[in-house]
C-alpha cells in the first residue's frame, strides 16, 4: 500500500489541468447498453474506478477500450452476454447499480449484486428499485441480489423521489429512454453530471426534456444508436484543487475550470476571502490576505453546496479566523477526517452531523489515515500549509478519483513524494 508524505512548503503558484468527471464517466459509461451501436467518450479521466466499471461491463459482455493514453474510452455491447453484475465488482464500487436500469430497459431483466455497506453512509438503493417498479418492472432481492425483469418492457410512468438522489435519477433516466411511452421523474437531481448523461442520451437519439430541473420528461423510443461524447469537467477535482492557493497562498490557474460549475463552493471561498476569477483558460483562484475567515457551511444537492467538497472546506476551515459550523446534511458518516484532522492540531468537535471547527494558527505534520476518497484529499491539502511532514497513508482511497495529484501539486511547487511499501 502506498504512503504519500506532504511537507507545508509555502504559496503555491502555476497551473493545474483539470481531467474529466468520474460521477459522469461512472453514469455514461452503462449508457452503451442501451444500443448496440458503438459509444466514444473523450476526456475521460484515468481512474481506478474507471477500470473497475470497464470490468463490469466487460463481464456483462460489452467490449470497452481505452485509448490515447485512456483519455478516451471506446464502448460497445452488440449484445450483453451476461446479466449478472457480480457482487465480486459490486462491492469495489456502488455506482456498479447503474447498470441495472439500462439492462433492464434494453433485454427486460437483470440481476444485480446488492452494493453493500459503505464507509460514509449506509446508502441503500431503495429508490432506484422504486423507481423501476414504477416503469412497471418486477424487484425481488434474494441471495444478496436485485432480480429485476419486465417481460414486455418497461412502461413509461410516474417516478416521483422523496427526496433528491443522483445515482437513482440517473438510473430511471437511462431506462425511461428505452420504455413505451412517457416517463416523468419528479424530484430529481440536478447536478451537472446528470446535465452531461441527458446530453449524451440524446446525441443517442432519447427525447429528454428538463435536465438540471427537478423535473424531467423523457419520451421513450424503440431504439438508441452510437454517438461521441466529451465527459463534462470534474467539478470536485476543480473545488479541491482550487483550495489548494486558499490554503497555502499563491496563485493557481485551474485549466478547464468553470465557475458555473461549483457556484455554491465559490461564494463560499469570497466568503472566506478567497478569489476565483474566470480566465480564458479557466479559473484562477488566490486568497485576498493571509487571513482567511471563517464561514458557516451545509451540504445539499446541486446547486447547493456539494457533500463531495465537504472535507476538503473544512481543512481550509482549520486555520480560519473563528469559528465555523459545518453541517452535513447528505450521508450520515462523513466526518471520519476529523479525528485525523485533530492528529494534526485542528479543532474539530463533532456532533452528529455537525462539526464545529475552531480556527488554529497553524497544523502540524502527522502521520494520519486516509477513509474515504474524499477525506484522504483533505489530508493532503491539510499537509501543504502544515509544519513539518503529513504522511497520509491508504491512499488508494485517493486512486479512485484524483489522477496524478502528486505530479499535478508539485507541479504547482507542493513538496510532496508518493511512496510504495513494497
Ligand atoms: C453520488 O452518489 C456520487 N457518486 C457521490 O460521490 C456523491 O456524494 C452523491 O451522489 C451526492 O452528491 C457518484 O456519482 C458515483 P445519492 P449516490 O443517491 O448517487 C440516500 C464521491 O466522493 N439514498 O444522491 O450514491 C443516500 O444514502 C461520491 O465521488 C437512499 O436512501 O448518492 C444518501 O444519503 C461519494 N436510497 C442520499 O440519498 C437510495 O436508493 C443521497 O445519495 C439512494 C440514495
């Protein structure tokens, strides 16, 4: 297991190239499915959650290929040999269940492996299953598996969420595509990923209508063919880097970055007096003064401020001015980051799903571990302002969704070393 080592080295300055979303990859990449026609995706990001769902539809019998150097992914599945999505793959990745709607709506059944427990929440799948039902689909779970089949096919219908969920409009928005007639999801998520997937569906010839609403009209069609499509830029590799200058100072250019992507993160980082100006290459991003305030933060869906770049805010929070509420609003287990913090020096009192943080002059460098993906960024962040060494260790966590962060920090003057144990 490899061990990265970050060492407080002063402002940070230059540039760093933003890849394209796992959260849109991990949702378009089940999308070729849905056709028997070949799907290209481009700018596609080099991750390990990206090979586990290559094996996944591998094993359902699609062909995936990834080239140039896996920026682009070139996807086929003339015929899905196999309906089973094992439990082997599904309990690396719980995104794995977004195979079930496609599946389902293209050959009407499919068997998929129940994801499991999860290191920040119990997130069952309930309403995706839920969902299905209401397009007219039979859910039954036995041995640890989803059997799901509609032997007509699916029925368009009402879906109407309790509450916001991504993975499961995704999943109803890619099988209202293929069912016989009209399907309306009501309560839906609206983040840009979800934009991305109705964008790509209907350069596969889907009638879509109101993506980044909270209402979405989808009239089915009998049939799907190829297209090429370019995975939209990663919003939260774009918010944790861009607190990279707010936390060490510096100026730093995030290439490809967009501001309507993370509207809510940058109100909060002027808050916090920190700048985002817009570019012509993206966004650059540096702190007002060597202070920087504390601010009140609460997750919530799209537009709202994002859980995935919670962490990351609350290791700028560490070193603000005063005393900052964070409350997190969307999974019931994501604080594990700040007992690590406190390894570090911060002031972290948590409640429930509140952390109160109580600014501190300065961290310093200790070992800590990495839990999740997002809680291990924030370590690292944390060791580029702190004194001395941080050497975070389990940093596969970090393999799943941050490409060359070692290469990318140093690139912008970070000391920082990644180390295999072997
Ligand atoms: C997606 O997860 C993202 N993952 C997550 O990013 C992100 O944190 C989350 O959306 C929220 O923005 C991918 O896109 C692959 P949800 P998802 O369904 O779809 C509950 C990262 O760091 N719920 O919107 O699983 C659930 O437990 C990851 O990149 C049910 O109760 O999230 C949670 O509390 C982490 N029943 C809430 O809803 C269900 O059937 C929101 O979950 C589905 C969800």
């Amino acid at each position: 297991m490899d061990t990265i080592f970050v060492t407080g080295n002063g402002p940070l300055i230059g540039q760093i190239p933003i890849a394209g979303a796992k959260n849109a990859c991990l949702t378009l990449m089940p999308a070729t499915l849905l056709s028997d026609e070949p799907l290209t995706l481009t700018n596609a990001p080099r991750l390990s959650d990206i090979r586990t769902m290559t094996a996944l539809l591998t094993s359902l019998g699609a062909e995936v290929s990834s080239l140039q150097d896996g920026k682009v992914l070139a996807l086929s599945s003339h015929a899905i040999g196999n309906h089973t999505a094992d439990y082997d793959i599904v309990r690396k990745m719980r995104a794995s269940i977004l195979v079930l709607g496609p599946m389902l709506a293209r050959d009407g059944h499919a068997i998929v492996s129940l994801p499991g427990g999860c290191a920040i929440g119990a997130r069952p799948v309930d309403l995706h299953l839920r969902a299905m039902e209401a397009l007219g689909a039979e859910m039954e779970l036995r041995d640890g598996y989803v059997h799901a089949k509609a032997p007509g096919g699916l029925k368009g219908g009402i879906v109407e969420f309790p509450f916001v969920s991504v993975g499961a409009t995704e999943n109803i928005l890619m099988a209202a595509t293929l069912a016989k007639g009209t399907t309306v999801i009501k309560r839906a998520a609206r983040e840009p990923e979800i934009v991305d997937l109705a964008h790509c569906l209907r350069k596969m010839g889907a009638q879509i209508e109101g993506e980044g609403t909270d209402t979405i009209t989808v009239q089915g069609v009998d049939k799907l063919r190829g297209a090429t499509h370019p995975v939209v830029t990663d919003r939260i590799e774009l918010g944790t880097y861009m607190l990279a200058p707010a936390i060490c100072g510096g100026e730093v250019e995030l290439l490809g970055g967009r501001r309507d992507l993370v509207g809510a993160f940058c109100d909060k980082l002027d808050e916090a007096g920190v700048d985002v100006q817009e570019t012509d290459n993206g966004l650059m991003v540096k702190r007002r003064s060597d202070h920087i305030k504390a601010v009140d933060v609460a997750t919530e869906p799209y537009p709202g401020f994002p859980t995935d770049l919670q962490a990351q805010m609350m290791a700028l929070l560490c070193t603000a001015d005063g005393v900052s509420v964070l409350e997190e609003k969307i999974f019931e287990n994501r604080f594990m980051h700040a007992p690590e913090l406190t390894r570090m020096g911060a002031q972290i009192d948590v409640q429930g799903g509140t952390a109160t943080v109580t600014g501190v002059k300065k961290l310093k460098g200790a070992p800590v571990m990495a839990t999740d993906l997002r809680a291990s960024v924030s370590l690292i962040l944390a060791g580029l302002a702190a004194e001395g060494a941080t050497k975070v260790s389990r940093v596969y966590h970090l393999d799943r969704g941050y490409e060359h962060v070692v290469g990318k920090l140093k690139g912008v003057g970070a000391n920082i070393e990644r180390v295999s144990d072997q």
